[in-house]
C-alpha cells in the first residue's frame, strides 16, 4: 500500500483554500492508503508565532482536520514538533541541498520580498524540513495545492542527490497530488492574491468555522466586475474574480467549469453568489459545527495528537536512523 504524507502550518484557521486544495484530497486517499497527516508547527515559527496562539491554533486545526472526516485510528494525526525524526533529516537535507536551488524558490521570494536580511535562516530552509517531511516516512504521494509544487519538485532532487551521493537507492520518488479544480482558490477581495489563512483581511477568506451567515455575508461582499457570467469558460479570460467564484462553484458541486456555466452563463453575480454560498454552507457549516463541538474538549485533542506522534515515531525513527548510518553517523 502506497503511504501518503502532507502537512498544513497552524497559522490560523484552515481556509476553503486549504479544504478544496488539500485536506478534501488528504480525508479521500484514506481508503487505500497509509495516511500521515502533520500539523507542521516546525514550519510555522520560521515567522514569528505568539507561544499561546500557536498552542491554541494546533488544536484548532487538529479539530478541524478531525471534523473533515480524518480518521486518526485508521491513520496518523500529529504535530511535527513531537517527532524529532523531522529536525533530524532536516538536518541532514541542509546539508544536500545547494544554496542555488534554495534560491530558486518562489514561496521565499515573496514572503522575504525586498527584505530578505530580515528574514529568519529558517525561512530560507523551509523547503528542506518539507522534504524532510516527507523522506522520513518514505512517503510516496503527497496531496497538495498548486502552491506547494515547487517544493515537492526541489523534495525529489534533495532525495535524488542523496542516493547519489551515497550510492543508495534510499529515498524514494514522491509525487504531488493536485486537485483537477481549486488547485489554487484566490482572495474573494482580490482574484489575483492567493486565500491565505494569514492574510489581514478576514473578508478575504472563507473559514472553515464559519457558519451561514458569515459565509453569505463574505459571499456577497466578494469582489466581482460588472459583467453577466458568460457562458463559455473563454469569457473568464481577464476577471480573475469571476473566474475563482466559478472555480469554487465547480469544486464544490464536482462540476467542471464549463458546467457551472452551462446552467449559470447569462446570470448576474446576484443570483449566482447565492447559489454558490448555498454549495458552499452545505458543504462548511456542518465542519464548523463539529470543530466548535471537538474544541469544547481540548484534553482529547491532545491526547489524539500525542497518541498520533507514537505512532509517527514508530515509522520515521528506523528510516532516519538508516539515513543517519548511511551518512556516517556512528551510534
Ligand atoms: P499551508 O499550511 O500553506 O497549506 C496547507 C495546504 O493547503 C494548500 N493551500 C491551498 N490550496 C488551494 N488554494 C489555496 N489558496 C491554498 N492555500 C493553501 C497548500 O498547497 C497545502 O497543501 N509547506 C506546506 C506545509 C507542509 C507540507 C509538508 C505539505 C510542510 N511539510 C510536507 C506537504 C508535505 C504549507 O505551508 O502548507
């Protein structure tokens, strides 16, 4: 059986960017796969993160991975930090890596911006720890928005180049499973800007602990042009706002585009927003109401995340420990 692994920063509350480009994918590789899920809190401090938020977001997102329907019994569920299997190849990976592919990577660019000398060394080696993720349990697929393509892509040369280095044929090769429609789900204030859990403007997001009311009132501010929907997906070409409010439509309901506009096409963003917040309530308030009901009982998120950890540790010890021999390391 081929085993999954991905990962989610617990930086605030997953969005509908999270669900539709990752973690619908992650609960639905559950049958037929070995399922590691990671909350990458190792990840999240390469920018500052208040000691308590983060403790609190860790369980919030655990609550909402649970809600979505993973299964932690079946599977594993836990926070990164709790298995030092990671830091241990990440290590390793820092050293295999070359500072020009490092260099190469997107997601660097533009969260240092101009300011890169003031970025933490962490940032930079991001995508090492990521590969690190994913090698320490031999992981194979990886579920993952078109936002992390880069990084699985620099995954497999970091583990090319250390079979090569060492004459093994040690890691395997991993491939990024990205979602036919909402690969990349934009701001509803702006059809240009990712939806981030990060990002300043709540209204820019969809959060998967919102319940009707706020989803319509999201919803309906979205921003949008004044045009009727057109009834070709060509018509899309240059509104990127449209086109992203299509896109959810389409995930939500598993229609492709071109089908949202066969029974949309001609419609103002009136009627069509409505539409889309009844897909979209359908599909998030039941999640949200079931995260409000697993947070009431922080002790057995805990408790599942540590139970999760164990069982994490199991896998990725033994793996680490070969790399660490391979390397030279002597015990
Ligand atoms: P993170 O926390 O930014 O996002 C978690 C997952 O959600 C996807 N995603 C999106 N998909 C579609 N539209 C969006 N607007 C959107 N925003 C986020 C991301 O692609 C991701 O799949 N580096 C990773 C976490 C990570 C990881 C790993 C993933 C650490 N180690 C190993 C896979 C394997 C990250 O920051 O995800």
């Amino acid at each position: 059986m081929q085993r999954v692994f991905s990962g989610i920063q617990p930086t605030g509350i997953p969005t509908l960017g999270n669900y539709l480009g990752a973690i619908r994918n992650w609960v639905t590789l559950q049958d037929g796969h070995e399922c590691v899920f990671c909350l990458v809190d190792l990840h999240a401090i390469t920018v500052w993160q208040d000691p308590e938020a983060l403790r609190t977001q860790t369980r919030q997102q655990a609550a909402v991975l649970l809600a979505s329907g993973i299964d932690p019994v079946r599977h594993v569920l836990f926070n990164q930090s709790a298995v030092s299997a990671h830091a241990r190849l990440a290590w390793i990976f820092n050293c295999v890596a070359r500072l020009g592919w490092l260099n190469r990577m997107t997601q660097f660019k533009d969260k240092a911006g101009k300011d890169r000398e003031n970025h933490s060394a962490g940032l930079y080696v991001y995508p090492n720890l990521m590969a690190a993720d994913i090698m320490a349990y031999k992981a194979t697929r990886v579920p993952v928005g078109d936002d992390q393509r880069q990084h699985i892509e620099l995954a497999n040369d970091i583990a090319k180049k250390f079979n090569h280095d060492y004459g093994v044929e040690f890691f395997p090769e991993i491939e990024a499973f990205v979602p036919p429609e909402a690969a990349r789900v934009m701001s509803l204030r702006d059809g240009t800007k990712k939806m981030s859990k990060s990002d300043p403007s709540e209204q820019s997001r969809i959060e998967m602990t919102d319940e009707a009311d706020a989803i319509a009132l999201k919803i309906r501010r979205a921003k949008t042009d004044p045009e009727p929907l057109p009834s070709e997906t060509d018509g899309l070409e240059g509104r990127p706002e449209a086109r992203n409010l299509v896109g959810l439509y389409a995930a939500l309901a598993d229609l492709t585009p071109q089908q949202v506009l066969d029974r949309h096409g001609g419609e103002g963003f009136g009627p069509f927003k409505q539409a889309l917040t009844d897909v979209l309530v359908d599909r998030v308030e039941p999640i949200a109401k079931e995260t409000s009901r697993l947070l009431a009982d922080p002790g057995h998120l805990e408790n599942v995340l540590r139970g999760g950890a164990q069982r994490a540790s199991t896998i990725a010890s033994p793996i680490v420990d070969e790399a660490e021999r391979l390397v030279g390391f002597l015990r």
